[in-house]
C-alpha cells in the first residue's frame, strides 16, 4: 500500500497534467514570487498546534476549534475555491 505522501504526489502530478502549460507557468512564478517573501517561515510546521479560532461552515454555522478537538484529533483544510 503506497503512502499517504505517495498518493498525494501522484495526485499532484495528475492535477498538474490538466492545467495549460501557460497557466501551470502563472502559477509556478506566483508560487515563488510569495516564497520570496518569507511567507514560509511565519507559517504553522507540521507538529504545531494551531492557535484557537472559530469559522463558519458550509451551513453558516460557527464551529470552534477547541470544541471540535474534544471529539480528538482533526483535519483542517481550507479550500480557497477554483481558478
């Protein structure tokens, strides 16, 4: 069985087949551009715990961080939506 690591690459690989070379370029260079920056080093590592926060949901709902942590450990992804 491949790796999680492994089985996001080959995702990544296959999203990346389907953009427009002109816009895989866009985006590489947008990518560095905020690289650049130093963006990186302000962001959470893997192992750090996230500061508490509370967002909405897909419903409007609030939902809090520690309060969904009582039911143990979680995934938070943000989707910035589509290009």
């Amino acid at each position: 069985m491949k790796s999680l690591s492994e089985q996001l690459a080959e995702q990544a690989a296959k999203s990346r087949a389907k953009i427009p070379a002109e816009t895989r370029d866009v985006m590489q260079q947008a990518t560095q551009d905020l690289k650049a920056t130093g963006i990186e080093g302000k962001a959470l590592q893997t192992g750090e715990n996230a500061p508490s926060f509370t967002l909405k949901n897909h419903l409007g709902e609030n939902r809090s961080l520690e309060k969904m942590l009582m039911s143990g450990p979680l995934v938070v992804s943000f989707y910035r939506g589509g290009w």
